[in-house]
C-alpha cells in the first residue's frame, strides 16, 4: 500500500509538471522530459516524507 502511494502521488507530479512545461512551448520531447525528471526526483523524496 506504500509503495503504491508514493508511485501514485509520483505520477501526479510528473504529469503536472509535464503538462505545465507543455503549455508554453507546444514541445512534446521537453514535456515528456519533465515529466519523468520530476517523477524520478519525486519517488524517493515522497518515500521518505510518507514512510
């Protein structure tokens, strides 16, 4: 059940944030860029604040 919340709440991030660096530019390679940089910085920090 951890582990599934902090995937979940990792994947809320990196979509706001992909979403968010999509909107200025109109550049899919630099959303899906952000979007999964953020998620990979995410998981660990979301793991030690809900565990």
């Amino acid at each position: 059940m951890h582990a599934a919340v902090v995937f979940l709440g990792a994947v809320i991030i990196g979509l706001v944030m992909g979403s968010l660096m999509f909107l200025p530019d109109k550049s899919v390679p630099t959303a899906v860029a952000a979007g999964l940089g953020s998620f990979g910085l995410s998981v660990p920090v979301l793991h030690k604040l809900i565990g």
